[in-house]
C-alpha cells in the first residue's frame, strides 16, 4: 500500500511512503512514549483531514455547485483539521508546547492525519488515539470565493471518542486544557453531555484552565436536536473560558430566534443586534462559566467576564493582572487582510486567545493578538499554513497593522484609540466618557 506525503499542506505527487506495519495496528502507537519537554496546553475533542480544492477564479456564487455542471479547480490542499488540529497546530506555530489528544482509525485517512502531524513535528501525533476497524474523519472543503464555505463532513471515530482515550497521567502538569466541536462528536452529546462535563471536570480539578469551543452541527444531524441548553448547564460550571460563535450559540439557546435572523438574509453576525449579543453572552455566564468569548467573523471578537472569574482561572496569572481580566466587556475588531480562506480561521483565533494567557497578558492583549492570529491564518487556503511565531505577529500589530470597522454603530461604547479596541458598557475597569464613532 502506498502513501502521498503531504509537505506545507499541499499534496506531493512524488513523494511516495510505504505505510510501516506498526501504523496499520491498533490501539494508540505512542501510549508509552514519555513526554521530554513540559507540555502548556492540551488540545482534546474532534480531528479530521481536511480536503480543500483551490478555486482558480472568483465567480458569482449561482454559478457554483449547479446539477450537471463541471466547475474546474485547481490543486486540492490536504490538511490536518477539527479543532484538534487547528488549534493545536496553530499553538504550536506561535511557540507554544501543545499536545494534541484524539482518535482515528487504521484505515488510509486516519494514517493520512498521522503523517501529516508528524510532518510538521513528530510530537503532535503523540497522543492520537489509533484504533482498528473504525472509518476516521475526513471533510471536503467547498470553499468558492465571495460565499460562505460548504463541509461535506464524516465524523468517523469522532463519534467513538471517549473520556479513555484520555491518559490523563501522560498530560498532568499542563497549564491549559481545550476540547473543541462536541457537537460533531455523538459521545459528547448522546449522554446529554455525562461524558463531557466529566472531562471538563477532571481537568479543571487538575488545576488546568479549562476552555470549551463549539461547532455547528449540519442539517439532518442527530445533535440538531440535543438538548443543548442541559448540556451547557451541566458543563459550563467546569469551564474558564467558552468560546463558541455567535452563530452556533443562538441556534443552540434560542432556535427561534436564529431562524428568525437567518430569514433577514445577509451575515447573520451582521443582523444581530448588540442587545441580542450581550443577553446572550449574559445567559451563559449564569450558566456558570467565567468568561464568553464569542466568535463573530468579520465583525471581531466579544467577550464578557464575571466575578467566578477570580474563584479559579485568575488564580494561574500574575496578581498584577488578576483584577484586568474581572466584569469586562471588550470588543475587539479584524484585522484588514487579504483573505484566501477562512477555513479553521475560529479555531486559530482560539490558539491566540489560549497563547495571550499562556502569556499572562491582560484581556485587551489578549483579544487583540487573538484577532491578529485569526487573520494570519485567512491569508491561507488551510486553517494553520499561515500562522507565524507570536512575536512575527505582535511586530506587525505594533507596525500599524490596519483595523476593519465593526460595521455597526455600538451605542454607550468606548473605543480606545491606542490599544484598538472597544470598551462595553457592562465593562467594570475604567472611568470612562463613551462615543459611538469609531
């Protein structure tokens, strides 16, 4: 049996490996390898490989995917993704220890995901469960210039994952733990979130900080119809920092509602109003989780914090920036960039997010590297092949990098010129005079 290596992301027609029998067993490969290095931050929950065509032109979106038509494309990139391997492999780019926890099987994707890990640095396969007899994860990126992407998505072993493919003494010692998409993992929902909060649980009793993404569930899928609103409430206690996107929350809190802004046409980020996005927020901080970080698109990044806040997450960060991170709400804009595709973009601003405290920076550093990231990686086809060192990144924040305008007006708003960012009025931190001119 033969193999194509994938180098940066692209597929090599003539670089050909014999797949070593070892690879074609069982079980997990490297279960019993010790780790040399402290690790920072694990990264658990959905993996794939991701198949992205390369659109040779910009066209207008009624003439993509038409019955009976040929659309011709250009190279396919072959990439790790799923929040593992976005967010892992982005923190790794910006220089941070990650390890990478999650489950293929022995068939050609799942050694094809392997490969591709270690193609980048042989640790981030480490940790990936490898089982026999199962179909891994694999999604086909549809991802045509001017419109939204389409997934042709197979969950695979995502399904099967569970809290034993966890070795939690192989990860102890870490500072950050992140599980990313249970909503494409039917383990993680089909108990009404048991398994979930049990993992929550379990890491942030070892003192890591805990954060938690979302995905959207596609149409017909059986987690449409999860009772997500129980399965929040059970998990959230045991989050720091949840991160899921705008879109994905009102479709999951008030399915109402979403429907009723889908029908408005447009970007659904766009149409919300800011009221909507702060109850929002609001509601799943009684949920029980420190901070809501949501993802909005183009539009930038929201968050709002609590007071639970202090009870654990601050308690990893320096006492000279505990108090930045309590009752704040910060909006933070994109950066103007060329955008390739958007592709794992949410995921990689996540990586930037959980680099920020990592970092012990304060929340407006933090948002604002974490937009930065996220535009490094739409510079890109695939989610990760842009990402730079940390440093790379914050030269060229400080060099004058250029903002995109949040596209609304946010009334009781303070926008802070030097740093770029805005301050809500829920936002507890300064005395200030508010405007509604960016």
């Amino acid at each position: 049996m033969k193999f194509i290596i994938a180098k940066h992301g692209h597929l090599n027609s003539t670089l050909f490996l014999t797949i070593k029998n070892q690879l074609l067993t069982g079980g997990n490969m490297s279960r019993n390898k010790e780790f040399t290095e402290k690790v920072d931050v694990i990264v658990c929950g959905h993996i794939s490989v991701d198949i992205i065509p390369r659109f040779l032109s910009a066209m207008p979106s009624n003439s993509h995917l038409t019955p009976g038509t040929l659309v011709e494309v250009g190279e396919a990139e072959y990439c790790t993704g799923g929040a593992v391997s976005n967010t892992g492999i982005a923190l790794h780019q910006l220089g941070t220890n990650a390890r990478l926890i999650g489950k293929v099987s022995d068939d050609f994707f799942g050694s094809l995901t392997l490969n591709l890990l270690k193609d980048i640095d042989a640790s981030l396969a480490d940790n990936i469960t490898q089982v026999a007899g199962e179909t891994s994860s694999y999604t086909i990126v549809i991802n045509p210039p001017g419109i939204d992407r389409i997934f042709l998505h197979c969950p695979g072993t995502n399904d099967t994952f569970s809290e034993h493919d966890i070795d939690w003494d192989q990860v102890s010692g870490a500072r950050h733990f992140h599980f990313g998409y249970p909503p494409l993992m039917k383990s993680m929902y089909a108990d009404g979130g048991d398994q979930l909060s049990s993992i929550l649980r379990t890491a942030k009793a070892k003192g890591m900080i805990v954060s938690l993404d979302m995905a959207m569930p596609g149409k017909g899928a059986d987690a449409l119809s999860a009772d997500w609103i129980g399965i929040l409430n059970k998990c959230l206690p045991y989050v720091d920092v949840f991160m899921p996107s705008l879109e994905e929350m009102l479709m999951m809190i008030n399915r109402d509602q979403y429907e009723k802004y889908l029908q408005l046409g447009g970007d659904l980020c766009e149409v919300v109003p800011e009221e909507t996005i702060q109850e929002l927020a609001e509601g799943l901080l009684q949920m029980g989780c420190g901070m809501v970080i949501l993802k909005l698109g183009a539009s930038g990044l929201y968050l709002r914090s609590s007071q639970k806040l202090l009870l654990h997450f601050t308690s990893q960060l320096g006492q000279d920036i505990r108090e930045q991170w309590r009752n704040r709400e910060l909006w933070a804009p994109c950066f103007r960039t060329n955008v390739i595709g958007t592709t794992g973009a949410g995921d990689c601003t996540i990586a930037g997010f959980i680099q920020g405290l990592l970092l012990q920076l304060g929340p407006i550093a933090t948002m604002i590297g974490s937009v930065a990231v996220g535009a490094y990686s739409v510079e890109h086809l695939g989610a990760t092949g842009g990402i730079q060192p940390w440093e790379t990144i914050q030269n060229r924040i400080s060099s004058g990098w250029e903002r995109l305008p949040i596209g609304r007006p946010l009334k009781g708003w303070y926008w802070r010129e030097q740093e770029g960012i805005w301050e809500g009025p829920a936002d507890k931190q300064t005395n200030k005079q508010t405007t509604n001119n960016q």
